[in-house]
C-alpha cells in the first residue's frame, strides 16, 4: 500500500520569505500523480499544485512550486513571498491513475506565517 | 455552479443514533467519494463511487453506509454512532475526460465538510 510521509507537524515563515514543506512517499509504481492541498481554517480543502511522475519538469504556480526528486520519492513545496493568506494547513497526497482516483493523504504540516 | 454541496455542517448525536450525511454536486461528475478527517491528521477514504448504481469501500467503511442512485447524490449513512465516528467529514467529486461538462479537470473538488461529533 501506498503512504505518505510529512514529518513536519509544524512551521513558521515570516512574512515575504520563503518556506519549503517536505513530502516523502513510498510506492512500487512508476506512474502516478502527487497534490499539495491546503487548508485554511474553513477547513476547505483547496488544490495548490498538481505534479506528474512521468514529467521531469518541476510544476510551478504563481508563489508555489515543487521539488519532486522521483528516485528520492520526495515531493517539497516551496512557497515564495509568503502571505497571511498562506497561514493553513497543508497535505501531500498520492495518487495511481485507475483505481478510482483514490487518494492517500499525509498528516499534513501546518504553516504559521508572522509578521 | 454550486460545486460540492454538503449538509448539514455541524452535528451531534448521542451514541446509537442514526443519520445521513448529505453530499451533491452539480458538476455532472462520475466519481464522489467520503474521507474523514480525524484531529491533526490527513484525510482517510471511507467509500467512493464510480458512477450511480456502483460504490465501493475504501480505507475505513466500518460504521458506514453509502448509496447512489443518482449522479448528483451520494449521501453517507451512520447507523449506530459511536465515539469513534467524532471527525469532520468531507464529500468529493471528480469528472473524467468522458464526462460532459467536466472541462476537462480531472482533480478532486471538495465540499466545506460536516463536523459530526458524537457524545
């Protein structure tokens, strides 16, 4: 079975700096997608990036971009310039193509972000 | 469009009581599906479903029921509820490329969830 690792239960950025939220997964395919969702504290769940495991290519979104290093099993989020607005909770999650597009979630990082 | 909808938004029951969970959405997707979210952690698939008259469980359908009959609709069923079942429940959906409507958009889209808490 898949799973998905975040071990950092918690970070804080200051205001216009930037921060890196780490992701490990452990899978025997070599195809599939990883998301970064965030969280805000109305608890809806928002899709922040999108990456395939066949494109070498790192995605990027405006601030947000990924470091996915595929023979590591690593997928970072690098949030730039961060904002208040990027103060929420944020899951790495894992997904095959078939299987229903089931996902499988990490416990999430929360992210602070002070003045 | 609504996009996911999900009623009602908080509830509380008393052990051994019985009720449903209500999900819709209006994008005229194939696929919906139930996680939990239990406190600090990431979210765990109870059911899913490939389109009406087909579900299937997921990671943790003990204590759960699912139907559905029509595309929109894909409610969620405590009938015995327990402690256990204290979480905050989200509802999903998701289009394919066959699916009118869809545009296209493959990823799940999720509904505000329903913070169930049972005493």
């Amino acid at each position: 079975a898949q799973t998905v690792t975040q071990s950092q239960p918690e970070m804080s950025v200051q205001e216009a700096e930037t921060v890196t939220l780490s992701c490990t997964y452990d899978t025997s395919e070599s195809d599939y997608y990883l998301f970064w969702y965030k969280q805000p504290p109305s608890r809806q769940m928002i899709l922040v990036i999108r990456q395939e495991a066949y494109k070498q290519q790192n995605a990027t979104e405006n601030r947000f971009s990924v470091n996915f290093q595929k023979a590591a099993k690593s997928f970072s989020l690098k949030i730039s310039d961060s904002q208040l607005g990027d103060a929420a909770m944020y899951f790495c999650a894992y997904r095959r193509p078939g299987t229903a597009s089931k996902l499988t979630f990490g416990t999430g990082t929360r992210l602070q972000v002070t003045l | 469009n609504a996009g996911v909808t999900q009623t009602p938004k908080f509830r509380i029951l008393k052990i051994g009581q019985s009720m449903t969970l209500q999900c819709t959405q209006d994008m005229n997707h194939n696929y919906m599906y139930w996680y939990r979210q239990d406190p600090g952690m990431g979210l765990k698939l109870i059911y899913y479903s490939v389109g009406a008259g087909i579900t299937d469980k997921g990671e943790v359908p003990n204590g759960y029921n699912v139907s559905r009959s029509t595309t929109e609709d894909f409610p969620l069923r405590l009938e015995l509820a327990a402690p256990s079942q204290t979480s905050v429940y989200f509802c999903a959906s998701r289009g394919t490329r066959l699916a009118e409507g869809s545009g296209g958009r493959y990823e799940q889209f999720f509904g505000p969830g329903t913070r169930l808490t049972v005493l």
